[in-house]
C-alpha cells in the first residue's frame, strides 16, 4: 500500500524563481531541494543538502507540511515543482507528485541517476545528470539505463552533462551515444562553487564564460547539432546566493 504522507526529508522549500539550467529554464518554479546525497561530487555546489555536518538544517516534514509550503510560495495557482537536492531519489516522492498532480502543478526531479525509483513514470520531466570524471564519482551506467525504463516514456527524460574540461567533454558525448534517444544538455560547470555558511561569495563569471565558449567551440566544431549549450542562469544573475 502507497503511504499518503511519508516523511521527506527536506533542505530548503523556496520560490517561486526562474528555473536556472536544464530543459525548463527560465521557468517560474518553485524548489524542494532534499537533503542527503549517495554521491560526493568534487565540486558540488549544494553541499548544505549533501554532507551530513548540516543535517541539523535538515527537516523530516510530511508531505502535507511539504504541499502546504508550495501552496502557500506559489500564492495557490499551479506552477512547475522542481524536486532537487541532494539526490531526491532517495526520498519517498510519489506521494507529493500525487497530491501536487491533483490540483493541476507539474513536477520536475534532477538526479545524477544511481537510485531508481517507480514513482518516476509519474513526473513531468526527469532530468538525468550523470556526473562525469572531474566529479571523481564513478557512473553506473545500468542504474541510469534503470531510471529511463522507469520512466516508461510518460515524463519528458533529458540528459544535462556538466562540463569542466575535455575529458569531461568526451564523456558526454559517450552517454549521449548510450542514451541516444535523449535530448542533451551540456552547461559548463562552475570551479567556484559555494561552500556552506559562504553562499554570498561570489563567482568566477569571467571563467565560467570563458568556459561555455570553449564548449559552444566544441560543440560546433564536431558539429554536435543535437546538444544544447546552456549557461546556469541563476549563477549569471545572482552569482552563489542560495534560494533564488
Ligand atoms: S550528485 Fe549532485 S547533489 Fe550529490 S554530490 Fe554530486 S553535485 Fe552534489
């Protein structure tokens, strides 16, 4: 039996504010971001949702308490959810899509794909992000493959690769040729991530720039017409600030 009101563990509930990345950008949306990762990303720019020394920040919260806090930020009238993290994988969702479902919001879940779950047939859109070496985790492409047959083709299933450098580059390509079928996003990753307790520091902008001109270079060298190339617009616009 599907439990109506599992506790999820939550980081931070916020929004609505544009979508920064991926195939909903510049989308008013609001955020759950989950707290808890299986992952240890090199340079993971949530870490306050990943590593466990701010599990005191972290809330076990019903998902009425959940639907309630995105009814009351979304002022009642449906809007794009994006669950993110975190990996929000590893929490109990499906309830939450459910109820958000029923008065007529859409949801969206990223994930780097290690941890399947059946309620994923039920997003709107399920973005995959493998991580790739600069990560310094390791893929496992069988649990990603996992994650699109969950999916049984109901949500809109995306691929979002980011990239520092070139061996970075060559791995996305080659989950883009595992996954061939889906439309791929390549962003250009941020070398100065924000560290917890410091989110206002600022950006490399000129770097990150620089980068996504490398990559745009790239891409239309090898004339890779399928990707696209996108900039994380949050980072543009507000630099490390959390919650926008
Ligand atoms: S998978 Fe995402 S949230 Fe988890 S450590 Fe990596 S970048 Fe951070």
């Amino acid at each position: 039996m599907i439990e109506t009101n599992p506790a999820i563990r939550v980081s931070e509930i916020f929004g609505p504010t544009i979508q920064g990345e991926g195939p909903l950008i510049g989308l008013p949306t609001v955020f759950i971001r989950t707290g808890g990762c299986d992952y240890r990303c090199s340079w993971c720019d949530t870490l306050h949702a990943v590593d466990n020394q701010f599990r005191h920040e972290w809330k076990m919260m019903p998902v009425d308490a959940v639907w309630q806090s995105v009814v009351e930020l979304s002022g009642t009238q449906p809007v794009m959810v994006s669950l993110s993290g975190g990996n929000p994988a590893i929490q109990p969702l499906g309830a939450l899509i459910d109820r958000g479902h029923g008065a007529g919001y859409r949801f969206a879940l990223e994930t780097q794909g290690s941890v399947v779950r059946d309620w994923f047939v039920d997003l709107d859109v399920l973005v995959l992000s493998p991580k790739p070496p600069s990560s310094e985790m390791r893929t496992d492409w069988a649990a990603i493959q996992a994650c699109v047959d969950a999916a049984q083709e109901k949500p809109q299933v995306v691929l979002k690769l980011v990239v520092f450098d070139e061996s970075d580059y060559a791995y996305a390509k080659e989950a883009a040729a595992r996954f061939s079928r889906l439309p791929v996003f390549l962003q250009p990753g941020n070398h100065t991530p924000p560290r917890p307790g410091n989110e206002d520091a600022s950006v490399d902008l000129d770097g990150i720039i620089k980068r996504m001109q490398w990559l745009v270079d790239k891409v239309t060298r090898d004339r890779w017409f399928e990707a696209r190339v996108l900039p994380q617009l949050h980072v543009l616009l507000w630099g490390n600030k959390r919650g926008v």
